[in-house]
C-alpha cells in the first residue's frame, strides 16, 4: 500500500536531499582523500604558506594544479570574480546615482579607486570602495 506525500513531505524531502547528500559526498570525498598516502596519489602534497585570513590567489594553486590552472585561465570562470580597474569595472563610476526603494547610491571615483556612497548599516550615507568586479563581459555587477 502506498502513503501519499503531503506538500510539506515533499518539501522537507527535497531539503534534505539538497543539504544532506552533497554534504555526505563532500565529507567522503576529504576523508577519503585525506586517508590516502602519498605514494597512492602519485604526487607529494607541497604546503602553500597561506593565513587563514589572507586569498592566495589563482598562482597559489598553479604550481600543483597547471593542466587546471590552463583551462580555467582561458574561461569565463577566471573573469568571474576580478579586483577592480580599469579593464574589469564595466560600469559607468562618473557620479552615476542609481536609486532603489528611497535609497540613492552614487557610483563614483576617487584617487584611482572605484567607489560607492551608499546607506551604511547605520542607515547614514557613507563611502564605500569597490573592491571586486563580477561577471567579466557577460554579467558585469559591481
């Protein structure tokens, strides 16, 4: 005899499978790999000085990675999170003022850097730098 599934069945079903399978794979996946030696892998682990506060940098996996490193550089994928200059901001910064429910944000340039003068937490005004472009040339949201 089958039990029908109610909407919130479903749902709670559909949660569950979301977050709970890939975080099963993902947890076999480092344990896995974290158990085999070395020798079975058939490469040494090289350490990256890295802080745990501090990005390394697409270089920083380039010395273990190169096969990856070459077919991400020439992807979109590699233009999808950029800093900010002159080539990977798309968006027009001369005192360009957007407004979005009673907010006015004004984009802007100030020695050399892309900024915005937005609504703080506070709800004051306050200068913001534009640290990182996203999209490249096919989505470009600062």
């Amino acid at each position: 005899m089958r039990i029908p599934l109610t909407l919130s069945t479903k749902c709670l079903l559909i949660v569950l499978a979301v977050l709970v399978l890939p975080g099963l794979s993902l947890g076999l996946f480092f344990f896995k790999a974290k158990a085999l030696p070395a020798e079975k892998t058939g490469h040494a682990a090289v350490p990256v000085p890295v802080s745990p506060k501090q990005y390394a940098g697409a270089g920083g996996c380039k010395a273990c990675h190169q096969a990856e490193f070459s077919a991400w550089q020439g992807s979109h994928h590699a233009l999808a999170m950029q800093e900010a200059n002159g080539q990977s901001v798309l968006g027009d910064f001369n005192n360009v003022t957007f407004k979005y429910h009673d907010v006015a944000s004004t984009f802007f340039k100030q020695d050399g850097k892309f900024m915005v003068r937005t609504d703080g937490p506070d709800g004051k005004p306050a200068d913001y730098p534009i640290a990182y472009a996203f999209g490249g040339h096919r989505c470009n949201n600062t």
